[in-house]
C-alpha cells in the first residue's frame, strides 16, 4: 500500500495536528520513490522489523488460520487445515441446540453485565465530583482503583471464599433468618454472582476517564446554568451530562467490542457442568470444545461467528453515534 | 507577588462557598457521604474477610464464624503453603515469566512506536493500519492455540511472552508521547553525526523515561496477573506461574474438571490454605499499588487524548 502521491509531492500537514512542539514547523518532505525512502531511512524501517514480524505471525498468521472453520483440520498437521469442507461447520453448529443454549447465555450475560457495569462508572464519577475535601476523594478513588490491579484468578478465589457455605455471604444470609445458599453451585445465581463482580471489579478504574472529561468542563456554564435558575440537578442533566457525552459514547462502543467474549476468563474460572445451563457462553463453549474435545475446526467455525457479530456491533455503533451524536472512534 | 498569590487563594477558596447552599443539597452531600464510603467499605472487605481468614483455625472457618477478625489465631496454614516447593518455583516462574516477557514487550513497542511517530516515513499509514486493525479484527482463541502448538511453543516461556509482547493501546501513547518531543533534539543530534539508532538511545530514550516506566507497569502488571496463556500451553506443574497454581487449588476445592491432565486438580485444599494463597499472590501487588497507581492513571489518560 502507497501513499497517495500528491501527498507526497507537496508538503500538507495531514488533518489537525497534535499540540504539540512540533506544531509550526513542517515536516520532512515524504520521499518519492520507495528506493529514496529506503535509502534515507533504512535505519528506521529496521526499527521495524521485529514489531512486523510479531504482527506478521501472531496477529495476522492466526487470522488468516480462521480459514480451518471451512477446511478439515487434523491436529499436528498443516495451520491451515488439509481439505476444503465447505460451510460444513457452520451449518453444524448453527443447527446444534447446544450453541443456541450458550449464545443466548451470551446475550444475556453481556447485556446485563453492560446494564450495570456502563452507566454506574458514569454515577461514581459524578459523586465523587461533588466531594470538595480533596484528599477524601483521592482516598475514595485509590481505594476504589485497587480491584482493577487483581488478578482475575484472585478475584475468582475470593468469589470461593466469600461465596461458601461458611463465607461471609452466607453468614448475612443466616443472620437475617435465611438457610445457606451454594451460590457457585446454584445456576439461577450464576448472573448475579457474574455481574456483581464485574462490578466489583471495573466501576472503580472505569471512574478515570470520566473524571477528566468532568474537569474539562467550562466553569461559566454552570454559572450562566445557575443565574437562569437551574438548581444541583438541572446543571448535572443539562450541563455535566453533556460534557462527559463523548467520552461516555466512546467508552460505550468500546464496550460493544467485547461485547460479545463476555467476562471469558472469570466465568471459566467460576463456573462449573451445575452452573452451566446459564454460565455456559461461547467462549467458554468454544474453548471446551475445541481444546478440550480436540473439535479444532467446528470451535473455529464458532470463533469466526463470535467476531464477525463483535465486528459488526463495533461498526455500526461507531456509525449510528457518528450520524446520532456526532462523536465516533475512526 | 506574595500578596497576588494569596488573593488568588482567597479567591479559590472563597469560590465554592459563594454557591448558595441549599437545604437540599446539604441533604446530598451527607448521602454521597454515605454513598461513597459504602463503596470504600465494600471494596476492602473482601481483603479484610479473607486476611482474617488466613490467620483463623479451620474450625473456626467451617462453623461460618469468621468475618473481620481471625477466630483461633492459627499460623500452620502459612506454614504449609510456606514450605510447599511448588508454591515456591510457581512463584519464581511468575517472577521470570513477567520479567523475560515485559523485557521483549517494551522492547518491541518502543521501537514501533518510534517509527510509527516519524511523520515524513513512507509508508507510516499502511504501518499504524497493520497494527490498528488487529485491535478491530481479533484472531481467535482457537487458532491462536493451533499456531503457538505447531511452533512448538508449548511448555516454553515464549508462549506466554510473545503471543502478547505488543499491546496496541500501548503502543499508540508511547506514539503519541514521541510524535510530541521537540525535533530539533533530534536533528542537533543528527547533524552531530548520531544515527538514528543512536538519536534513539542516546536523547529519546532519556526523554522519554516517564513515559516507559509507565508502559512497563503496565505491562509487568498484565502479565503478573495472567494465567490462561499458561495454563493453555503448559502442563507441566513446574512451569507453571502462581496464578495457576491458585487456579488449581480452586478447581480442587470445586471438584470441577476442566483439564483432567492437571494433577493438582485432585488437591482438596481446605479453606484456610486457599486463603493464605490468595494473601501471599495478593501482597506484592499490595505493596506496590500505592507508588504505581498515579502511573496508571496519567497512562489512561495519555491514551485516552489519541483514541
């Protein structure tokens, strides 16, 4: 892939440029031909070279090894499968029940989970906005930051603990009458185990972006909100909401990415065949039934589908916020 | 000058309070109060239970009588985990798994990210599209595996240090970081008969110090804290870092059975063991959290300004 080579013959700054000291000067011409390119920076293309390679064959290699989900795969053998099969897999796992079992586990998991994990970051935020004692606040966020640095398999023990028939939870749950639950065991309490968590885990850090955006906000326009009579919450609804609207919008499309892979890690390490009939999603799905069962193409099948939605959802977010609100990530 | 300064302060002090406090809004500021160190208290708590935990006899544990505080101050629990070789060699694979892994990662990101800063390279774009692509278009979990398998990978450190060794995000602050360092460092530099190899080592990089020590947490962090990587290309106990060796103790605990292969599967580990494992892996994050968090927070923001 070439430039365009009007860039290249005259010197346009490309789209605003970063603040920056760099700012007003130009920058080197682009050189014409690739052979003065390489001539004049050899040395930082070589730079290049061991960067190109990881992408080369741990990002780009693997994708291109999707093409098994269509080919027979025999483990040991060629990455790229032996013989074309056609649309073989995907019609088998689009007609097996067990896949609609997890895909709607899926859905579920990751539309609750973004019921809750989304907006409350937003509310956090803005709580801890109003806190005037400066050091009670950074008290609060370095707390409140400390679940995000755990490991995920951490989190998980400490769901054991706290979750046993002697943990804590159970102890309230007897104090106030009630008999012990086996949460961990019980699938109607899969989602609530999951989604709570999450939250545990993400609402802290996810306070970051949004208190930045909250300080860039213009002072005078909560002064002009208040002189036309807005009291505490109209200026909240009509002017912090506004100004933290990008950043929300971003973070919700991002959010949509991964929409879709769920909280994989966690429920692996959470879940167990008792909390399957609501915990099982398609990642997990996927991994048993690929690497544990060996299914390699049939899993690759399933792989393919799960980021083509991701993708989709991505895309056309990124699309309807661009025409809706105006902010987009590309 | 001292008496401007200090007007100024008078002015920032006086400024919340000319904002009229109303009734209403006293009432908030107590439930935010409430509100805010509900969230401070349900976040320590878990620690706190499962320090108290660790300390507490058995006994004690099974009756459901633990909370804040140990019940029959027990220490043979530390003891045996303490004296458990593998929880040692888990830990000293973790220790080498993040140190040879972080090595290689900000290796590669910085060189990238330097390149990918230099605006007048051709064929910058095509680079910063080969690299932002995988963020949108992500190869998946199975032939990941197949890949790193057929390398021959398995049961090595490489297959949990390269799969991962460039984060995307990453390298696009450290891009953003260099594309704003003065230029004329470099060409004084240049004309001075540095190449660029040189102008790299030479003045980037002692220019760019914050920057890299954020990266590298971020980074050390990560791969401190991950475990699938291992425990999908290793099986063999000695290998593997001490996330999994918790993981195994917890599927022992369930009874669940993921990778029958793993034999520390089979381990029923009573509660007070897998409380003390989880302080030991949790204390030198612990420790190091308050020095690091404020790198974390300036490095979400530095990526934040460009994505």
């Amino acid at each position: 892939m070439s430039t365009p080579r009007t860039i290249d013959l005259v010197v346009i700054p490309e789209g605003p440029r970063p603040a920056g000291p760099n700012r007003d000067r130009p920058a080197p011409p682009r050189p014409r031909t690739w052979r003065r390119a390489l001539r004049r920076d050899w040395q930082l293309y070589s730079l290049a070279i061991l960067p190109l390679l990881f992408f080369a064959i741990f990002r780009y290699l693997p994708m291109l090894g999707n093409v098994i989900a269509f080919r027979r795969f025999v483990p040991g053998g060629n990455i790229f499968g032996e013989r074309w099969v056609g649309l073989r897999y995907i019609r088998l796992f689009l007609s097996d029940p067990a896949f609609w079992d997890v895909f709607t586990n899926t859905l579920l998991i990751g539309v609750l989970t973004l019921v809750f994990t989304f907006p409350l970051p937003v509310v956090l935020a803005l709580l801890l906005n109003e806190v005037r004692t400066r050091y009670l606040k950074r008290f609060v966020q370095s707390v409140s930051y400390l679940p995000h640095f755990l490991s995920i398999v951490i989190v998980a023990a400490m769901l054991f603990q706290l979750l046993s028939i002697d943990g804590v939870i159970n102890q309230m749950v007897r104090f106030v009458g009630g008999d012990s639950i086996p949460f961990l065991q019980r699938s109607d309490w899969f989602r609530t185990v999951y989604v709570s968590s999450e939250v545990w885990q993400t609402v802290g850090w996810g306070t970051i972006l949004y208190l930045a955006a909250l300080t860039t906000i213009d002072t005078d326009l909560y002064e002009a909100a208040a002189i036309d009579g807005a009291n505490r919450w109209r200026q909240t609804w009509h002017v912090t909401l506004p100004g933290i609207r990008p950043t929300m919008v971003t973070l919700l499309i991002l959010n949509l990415g991964t929409f879709m892979t769920v909280g994989f890690e966690k429920i692996l390490l959470i879940y167990n065949p008792l909390t399957y009939p609501t915990g099982d999603v398609i990642a997990t799905y996927l991994y048993r039934v690929g690497i544990v069962s060996g299914s390699f193409s049939y899993a690759a099948a399933i792989g393919l589908f799960e980021a083509l939605i991701a993708l989709t959802l991505v895309v056309s977010a990124n699309a309807i916020s661009r025409r809706a609100v105006g902010t987009s990530i590309w | 000058m001292v008496t401007i300064d200090s007007g100024l302060k008078d002015l920032r002090a006086a400024r919340p309070r000319r904002i009229r406090l109303s009734k209403g809004y006293r009432v908030f500021q107590v439930v935010n109060g409430i509100v805010l160190t509900a969230v401070v208290v349900l976040t320590l708590y878990p620690f706190i239970n499962i320090v108290a935990r660790s300390f507490s006899e058995e006994a004690y544990i099974i009756a459901g009588k633990v909370n804040l505080v140990p019940r029959g101050f027990d220490l043979r629990a530390y003891r045996l985990v303490l004296n458990d070789e593998l929880f040692w060699t888990s830990y000293r694979n973790t220790v080498v798994y993040t140190f040879v892994s972080t090595l290689i990662a900000i290796t590669l990101t910085t060189c990238f990210a330097y390149v990918l800063a230099k605006k007048h390279l051709k064929g910058r774009n095509a680079l910063i599209g080969i690299a932002v692509f995988t963020l949108v278009f992500q190869p998946g979990l199975i032939p990941n595996y197949v890949l790193v398998t057929s390398l021959g990978l398995k049961n090595t450190i490489w297959a949990v240090a390269l799969p991962n060794a460039i984060n995307v995000f990453n390298l696009l602050v450290m891009k953003t970081f260099f594309e704003n360092l003065p230029v004329e460092l470099e060409e004084a530099a240049a004309v001075d008969g540095l190449n660029t190899y040189g102008i790299l080592l030479r003045i980037v990089l002692p220019l760019s110090k914050a920057v890299i020590a954020t990266m590298v947490l971020f980074y050390a962090v990560t791969f401190w804290n991950s475990w699938f990587g291992a425990f999908l290309y290793m099986d063999r106990l000695d290998l593997f870092p001490v996330t999994v060796y918790l993981r195994n103790l917890l599927a022992g605990a369930t009874g669940a059975d993921f990778m029958g292969s793993a034999p520390g599967d089979v381990v029923q580990s009573a509660a007070t063991i897998q409380a003390v494992t989880i302080v030991l892996t949790v204390v030198p994050i612990l420790a190091v959290y308050p020095f690091v968090q404020r790198f974390f927070v300036t490095g979400v923001l530095l990526g934040a300004v460009k994505g």
